[in-house]
C-alpha cells in the first residue's frame, strides 16, 4: 500500500505537467526541416528511443496512480471511513478528466516510406473493425461519443502498427487523421493525412486537400500548403470532391498575397 501511494505522488506531479498548449492552433511554432522543405512535412519532430523511454515512464505512473488511488478507495470503504473514501473517488473521478496525451504518434514513428501494396484479410476485418467504432459514435446528430472515437483511432493505428504492408494503411491513417483533426488535434491530423498519401500516392481520399488547409489556415506554412492544394488537384479525379478543388483552385490563385480564407473541412 506505502509503495503504491509513494508511486501515486509521483505520478501527481508528473501528471501537473502534462495536457498544457494542445490549444494554441499552432502559433509560433517551429516547423522541422523537412516540413519547411516540403519533403516529407509532418510538424511533430522524430521520436526518440530516450522521448520512448520517458513517455512510458509517464505511462506507467498514470497507471501506478490510478491504482493507488482505488487501493485507498476500497481501504476507505472497508474500514467504514465514508469521507476519505469520498476524498478518493473525487480525485479518482478528476483524474479520468484530464487530458492524458499519447505523445508517442504512431504515424509518426512509422515514418514516410511504408507501402499500402497486398490484401490482407486481418488487416482488412481490423479496419472493418475500427469503422464499426466510428458508425456506432454517432448517437445523435451531432454529438458524438469520444470514448468510440478514440477506439477507432487505435483500431486505426492497431492496422497501421500490425500490417505495415496492407493496403489499408492509407486509408486507415487518412480515417486516423479524420478523428484527430474532430478532437483539434491539428498537429497530429496533419501528421496522418500525409502519411495518407505517401504510403498509398493513389488515394481516392482528399488528404492532401486537408493537409493543405491546416498548413494553410492553422500554421500559415504557405509554400506546403501550396504544394498539397496543387498535387490534389494534379492527381484527384476531376468529377471528385468538387467543393474542395473550387477551394484549393482559390488558395492557388490567391496564396500569392492574400490571407488564408476559412473553410472547415
């Protein structure tokens, strides 16, 4: 019990330091070389076998709290002491609402050069699967349940991690890149619609499109987002995604000088 509350207060502070600047839409952020280059972009720098270490040194201590946390609650509950144990359960319930990010993107770590080349038929029920996720968040017209989102989103990656050579990862990271870009997770939708189109170059999917408008809109990387506009396009079919081409034909024309013009995807 000592050693799981000890670990618990370590996890507190770490857990103090996480969660803080997912809203500031991009602002004075610092491109990686390859993005201003326009090469392979992404904006989240390479991970790292030490950032590997640490994010799971995080992991573990949010899971080291947690744990604390319901071996007080069930000490609190059977020793009959009703306001401790209500202490416990408020602290607990707080925890389950803080952001506790991943920080480790999958989309990231495989990099720019796998190939969506052969059918594989577990690749293709685990991407069935994850698009049964999706389907089954939408509980009312808008609003959507957050909890069937994000088991999309690992169903997604669970592809993408599993069979690197399916010809579903493009589709599942393009799918991936949806959800984040939902949860304004902009740096990392942005991340997987490129992914999209480098591993699979003949998606029927608009990823460069979308890409292209978070360079363009949230990170005003003018030359990528000017490249994207013009490689969709170049290689969507013309009869596809109308409304798009008409807004990547205007930002053509007018990234020359004029401000970004906004349009949500």
């Amino acid at each position: 019990m000592a050693k799981a509350v000890c670990t618990a207060c370590v996890a507190v502070l770490l857990l103090v330091c996480v969660g803080c600047g997912e809203g500031d839409k991009g602002k004075g952020m610092q491109l990686s070389p390859s993005a201003r280059a326009g090469e392979t972009g992404g904006l989240v720098p390479v991970t790292s076998a030490e950032e590997m270490d640490l994010v799971e040194e995080v992991a573990s201590a949010r899971a080291a709290y947690r744990h604390g946390l319901d071996l007080l609650i069930a000490y609190y509950r059977d020793s009959g002491n009703h306001m401790k144990r209500t202490w416990a359960e408020k602290e607990l319930a707080s925890l389950n609402v803080i952001p506790q990010y991943k920080y480790v993107i999958d989309a990231e770590i495989a990099g720019p050069e796998l190939q969506a080349l052969e059918s594989i038929p577990e690749a293709d029920a685990l991407y069935t699967e994850a698009l049964a996720y999706e389907r089954r968040s939408r509980k009312l017209l808008i609003l959507r349940d957050k909890d069937m989102l994000r088991m999309a989103i690992e169903k997604y990656n669970d592809v993408i991690r599993r069979y690197p050579t399916s010809n579903k990862i493009g589709d599942a990271a393009y799918r991936a890149g949806q959800l984040y870009h939902h949860f304004k997770d902009y740096r990392i939708a942005v991340t997987y619609y490129e992914r999209s189109f480098q591993w699979d170059p003949a998606t029927i999917y608009p990823s460069r499109f979308k890409a292209a408008w978070i360079y363009d809109d949230y990170y005003h990387n003018r030359e990528r987002a000017l490249q994207l506009y013009r490689e969709g396009l170049e290689k969507l079919p013309r009869d596809r995604y109308l409304e798009w081409r008409e807004f990547a034909e205007l930002r053509v024309r007018g990234l020359s000088g004029s401000p970004p013009a906004t349009l949500e995807p």
